[in-house]
C-alpha cells in the first residue's frame, strides 16, 4: 500500500479485525515516504479468514483518510470482505459484524455513515464507498432482469450481504460473491435492508429489521399478479417450483382432474412470478390482508396452491443416471376469508432418467398419481 501522497509525520493506524479480517492495531509514523506493514500476528489472523491472497488484497485496498479513518476502497477489496463475512441483528438492533465460523462479532455497524466500528483493539472506524444490502428476511432470488417473471439465477440469504448497483422501478441490482464468484442480478428492492450506506443517506424513511421502505414509497401493489377470469368457478390452480417457476403441465393434470370431479377449475388467475416475491409463504399460508387487496373471492372459491421441491443425486444403480425427489406441499386456501381452508398431505415422489428433466418429468407424473389418492376436500 503506498502512501507516498500523504503529508509528513502523519499518524495512521492499520487496523486488522480482532476475530480474523482486520486483528489488532499497528502504529506507524510515516516520513516523506512510507510503506504500511502489518506484523507476523495479524498477517496470520487476517490468513486464517482470508487465505494469503485475500489478505493480500484487502492489505492494498485500504487507503487512509482524514483522522486516520481507513477506507475500503476497491471493488477487489469490498468483494473480498462481503464473501467472509455477515450481518445480524443483535440485542437492541444493533447490526454487528461477524467473520466467518466466530461466534463474537467483531465490528458494530453504522448504517447511515456507511462506517464499521472496531469492537475490540483500537476501536477505529472502517468506512466502505459502495451501498450494503442484505435480506430482511429468510431468502430471496436473484433475478437475472428488473422483472418478476424473469429466470431465476441465484438467492441471497438472511444475513448474506450485497453491493448494490442500481435501481429500476422496484428493483435493485446487485453484485453478489458467492464460492470466489462475482455475479450481477436484480432482487426485489422490498426484501432488502441497508447495511452500510455510502450514498443517498436522507432518502430513508427508517432503518431495521422491519424495513426498509424509502420515503414517499409505495407498499406492495399485489393487483398486478391477479389476471383476470370469468367468474363462477370454485378454483384456480397455481403449482411452481423451490425457485418460483411455474410448472404448468402440473397444474393442468391437477385442473382437468377437479375438472372430471365436477369442480370448475380456472388456471392463470395469479400469475406464478408472485413465487418470486417475499411475502409468497404469506400467501401460500393464508393472509387475509393479500387476499383482501387481491380480490381473488370476486372469481373463485378457492386458490389451490402447490409448492413442489426438486432434489437431485446421481443414480446408484445405474450408472450414468440421475434421481429426482420430488416433495409437494398442497394447501387450499378460502379466497373470501383469505385463510387456510385445508393442507392436502402429498407424499414424496422419486423419478430417474438420463437427464435432470427427464427425472422431474417421472417424479412429476408419480408426484400426480399421489395426489389422486389424495385430492378430495
């Protein structure tokens, strides 16, 4: 790192955290020209998070400010930092830091400075010159365009953080770094909440577990998923899959088989991109208040909802194979109450086939004949 630009007799502290990426402090006194170094101790701590060449990196990144506050500053070096380390919530709703497999945090975060401070050795402050996000809550896809029915290429969890990018009507872009690699996408700007701001501090209504929604926001329009049938029918059948994607040939066999019951089934009433959205287990529950705002009771009696989870493994028998399981968890829902009507236990299925598609599609058929057996409500 070369401060060759910085004033003389200038005092710097490099910071190295206590639990691994920045560990202890080291005092240098810096002539005309000077060269930053860290001893034996924290080059090991940083190590042991980082490997080597992470060390290495995040060691050139640092650039020195004003009070010798240390600065983040490349993309190299904020990347490698993001991959090792997550945010939570601690008592009081404090967002802490911790590095990778350490139970003590080792950094306290200030959300609209955009700053980290030490919690242990010299209790300095770490600023970042990008915008950190993390989940609110649970997991969230990435999508790979601003849209809800866009192809799903990837999820950010809970506590995972984020650079975000940009903005589009709703969503963010976002850099993720995940097993040493770097990918862009876009996730539902409502999901997230800020970690660490480097820009646009005021236009934040409030910061938290429960937000954040951006002043003057609106909430959740849910209208835009209902596309509107003729009324009079008893049910609308949506099935997806883990990742929000709709399994339409699923769904069909599930509605002609009401169908031949004598129950009028519709398909398309809510459009399957609503898998893709955070609030989809409230409505894969039962919540009145989505119900309510979707109107769903004005076309159907009933939404029947199918969540179905693909696992794969390769073949033991047959070599050259691959095994799906396939488990579905059904639940009717009263649209006029917008509660859980009925849970339809539907046991596992287990398909195989050459490929990964060729295994869904025998799980699936089975997955069907399951539910058959089960269906009635």
């Amino acid at each position: 790192m070369n401060f060759s630009t910085l004033k003389p007799i200038t005092l710097i502290i490099i910071a190295f955290f206590a639990t691994g990426i920045l560990s202890g402090c080291v005092l240098l006194e810096l002539g005309m020209e000077a060269e930053a170094s860290i001893g034996a101790a924290e080059v090991a701590s940083a190590e042991s998070i980082l490997g080597a060449e992470g060390a290495a990196v995040l060691e050139r990144s640092l650039i020195a400010g004003e009070g010798g506050t240390l600065t983040i500053a490349s993309t190299e070096g904020i990347n490698t930092l993001l991959e090792k380390v997550t945010v939570r919530e601690t008592a009081g709703g404090v967002p802490r830091l911790f590095s990778e497999g350490k139970s003590a945090p080792f950094g306290e975060v200030y959300t609209k400075s955009g700053r980290i401070r030490l919690l242990e050795g010299s209790g300095r402050f770490i600023s970042i010159n990008e915008d950190i996000f993390s989940v609110r809550d649970g997991q969230v896809n990435v999508m790979m365009s601003p849209k809800s029915f866009s192809r799903v290429v990837g999820h950010v969890r809970q506590g995972q953080m984020i650079v975000k990018l940009a903005e589009e009507n709703g969503w963010y872009q976002i850099r993720l770094v995940e097993n040493a690699q770097v990918s862009i996408g876009w996730v539902d700007a409502l999901a997230m909440m800020p970690v660490l701001l480097a820009s646009d501090h005021g236009r934040w209504s409030y910061f938290g577990k429960n937000g954040p929604y951006a002043s003057g926001s609106k909430k959740r329009n849910y209208s835009v998923f209902v596309n509107p049938v003729p009324p009079g029918n008893e049910l609308a059948i949506l099935m997806i899959d883990q990742d929000g994607n709709s399994l339409s040939v699923l769904a069909n066999a599930v509605a002609d088989k009401y169908r031949k019951d004598g129950r009028s089934s519709t398909l398309g009433l809510v459009n399957p991109s609503i898998g893709n959205i955070p609030e989809f287990n409230d409505f894969f529950n039962g919540t009145q208040n989505i119900y309510q705002k979707m109107n769903l009771s004005k076309y159907v009696k009933y939404m029947l909802i199918g969540k179905v989870n693909y696992a794969y493994r390769k073949g033991v028998e047959a070599e050259g194979t691959i095994i799906c399981n396939a488990t579905m968890t059904l639940h009717v829902i009263s649209t006029s109450t917008g509660s859980l009507y009925r849970s339809l236990p539907i046991p596992a299925a287990i398909g195989n086939g050459v490929t990964e598609e060729q295994a869904q599609d025998q799980a699936n058929q089975r997955l069907y004949n399951r539910f058959v057996e089960n269906s009635n409500f």
